[in-house]
C-alpha cells in the first residue's frame, strides 16, 4: 500500500483512531531511523483509556508508541489497523 507523502506539521496534533473508530490519542512526534529515513513509530500523547487495553511500548513520559506501518490513512484523523499493533 502507498500512502501519499504529507508532511510532519500536516500530521502532528491529529487525533488517531483505529479503523473500528476507537480514539486513541494526538500525534505527538514520530521517530525515524536517521540513516534510513525510514519511519518507526508515531509517538502519541493524550492517551484515551481504551489504549490500557493494547499492548503498546510506552515512553518514558507514558506516551504511546505505535508502529508506522500499523498506518492506514491521513486525513482529518490518522488512521491505523488495530491488528498491526501486535
């Protein structure tokens, strides 16, 4: 899959939700191998209650972190595939 390139302020401060709908969070940050450029995770601040329920590694601030690839879609909210946390 292809997602189209949006730029880092286009995505920070987007609220993400699973595609079933469940709020998660706000986009903080996202890390990237710096040799690479590849994109790691996405760093999410804010955390909903429903995140206790998913097994996601946390930060040292408790911020969650969840895999780049578990995206789905950029758009008013970034989007991501619950099924691809794991």
């Amino acid at each position: 899959m292809v997602i189209e390139k949006k730029p880092f302020r286009a995505m920070v401060g987007k609220q993400v939700v699973t595609k079933e709908g469940k709020k998660l969070g706000f986009i903080k940050d996202i890390t990237f191998e710096t040799k690479s450029g590849e994109l790691i995770h996405m760093v999410i601040k804010d955390l909903t209650p429903y995140t206790t329920n998913l097994s996601l590694e946390r930060t040292a601030e408790k911020e969650a972190l969840i895999p780049y690839h578990a995206l789905v879609a950029i758009g008013d909210f970034v989007v991501i595939s619950e099924e691809d946390l794991v």
